[in-house]
C-alpha cells in the first residue's frame, strides 16, 4: 500500500485563507468607510490623483460599477473628479480633505488589522512580504 504524503498548500490556496481572514477582520465600521472605498482612497492618497480610466483597472471594476462607486464617494465627500487639462473627455479623481481625514482613520484601523493578521511574522518578514505581494501585483 503507498504511503500518501500530505501536500502542501500552493502559494495561492495560502493567499486566498490569509485574504479570507483580512476581509472578515476589515469591517466597515473598524475602517470608517466600505472597504472599497478605502481601497480606491488608499491609491490616491499614495499617488496623489489618477485618471478615472486608471481606477478601473486598479479596482477592477467595469466602467459602469466604477462610476457608481465615485458617485458614493463624491457624494462623500472624499473625492472629487475634475476634468483632463490635456483631454477634457477624462476625468482625473483626486483625494479631497475629507477623504484625506479619512483615510488616515481607516490607516489606523488596517494597520491594526495588519498587525493582528501577521503577528507571527516579524518586521523584516512582513517588509519582505509587502515587497513579494507588491511585485506580483506591479508584475
């Protein structure tokens, strides 16, 4: 009889459980806003505008849900779209102060998040799987 060997998890399987349990942890109350509100707040607050076009992509969003999505935003307060200087046809979104205020509320509770989700991982652990998971996704 052949003896069977336990397979490890894949890189993938191990992705999905750990993004499994940031979901369940990133509530809307904890973080301020919805969680994709704060997905597309944390990009601005980072590069500071992008085109509308850019957000689909980085949300993954049809164009249809993204418009949606801006308008809840907008309508927030967090954000506001201002035409193209170069191509009037585009929309650049960009992070008001009220989306800044926040996003650092919401900051606060990922890093917790973050914290509670990778506690078995020390500081040089967690830098280099931020590094890791930021090439695969820049990939």
């Amino acid at each position: 009889m052949a003896e069977s060997v336990a397979a490890q998890p894949g890189t993938l399987t191990l992705l999905s459980r750990l993004s499994k349990s940031v979901y369940r942890k990133m509530t809307d109350e904890l973080l301020g806003m919805k969680l994709r509100h704060f997905l597309v707040v944390a990009y601005l607050a980072e590069h500071g505008r992008a085109p509308q076009q850019f957000l689909q992509d980085v949300t993954h969003l049809d164009a249809n849900n993204l418009v949606l999505l801006l308008n809840e935003m907008e309508a927030l307060g967090y954000i506001q779209r201002v035409r193209d200087e170069e191509d009037r046809r585009r929309h650049i979104v960009v992070l008001t102060e009220i989306g800044r205020l926040a996003f650092k509320h919401a900051e606060k509770a990922r890093e917790t998040i973050e914290d509670d989700v990778l506690h078995a991982l020390d500081v040089d652990e967690r830098e280099a799987l931020r590094r890791l998971l930021a090439k695969a996704v820049d990939g």
